[in-house]
C-alpha cells in the first residue's frame, strides 16, 4: 500500500519561506509525476506544482518565480521550497501522485503577520 506523507509547514510571516518534503512508501508501477495541491480555507483545491522522474517541472501562475519543486527518484522524496510566500498561499498542502488516488494527508501553511 502507498502512503504519502507530508511534513514542514508551519506559520511564518509574508515575504518568508518555507520547505515541505513528501516522502512516499510502499511499491506503485509505472507512475511519474509527483505533485502538489493546495486547498485554502472556503475554496476549492488547486495545482500548485509537478514534477516528473526526469525532473521536468510545471507550476502555477500564481507561484511561478517563487516555489521550487524537487524530488530524489531513489528514495522517493519530493519537496517544495516556497519563497516570497504570500497571505494568499495560506492553505494545507498536499502531494499526490498524479493520475492515482494516493494523497497525503496534508500540512498547513499559514502566513500571517
């Protein structure tokens, strides 16, 4: 069974930064992306960025310049360094491998003054 599990966030102040890593167990063929969503309090979840074996990356407009994806393929991490964050960016995170049902559970991130 595959379990996600993500770990980093926190509270901190606009303009910080933040580092969350998503470490996967278990055995699953054939998958290739990783990925992170966001879900913001009263709102839907969104994309927030990917990340292929081959470390092609794709993100959102909305954090494009200020988050970073990255994973190491052989132990099954991926991470997102999230710079310049914004009140905006306030919501639980989650990593997923993309096109499967597997998710973490998530973790929050809060930024507030």
């Amino acid at each position: 069974q595959v379990q996600l599990v993500e770990s980093g966030g926190g509270l901190v102040q606009p303009g910080g930064s933040l580092s969350l890593s998503c470490s996967m167990s278990g055995f699953i063929a054939n998958y290739d992306v990783m990925a992170w969503y966001r879900r913001a309090p009263g709102k839907q979840c969104e994309f927030v960025a990917a990340i292929a074996s081959g470390r092609a990356t794709n993100y959102a407009e909305s954090v494009k310049g200020r988050f970073t994806v990255s994973r190491n393929n052989f132990n099954n991490t991926m991470w997102l360094q999230m710079n310049s964050l914004k009140p905006e960016d306030t919501a639980v995170y989650y990593c997923n491998l993309q096109g499967t049902n597997f998710w973490g559970q998530g973790t929050q991130v809060t930024v507030s003054s």
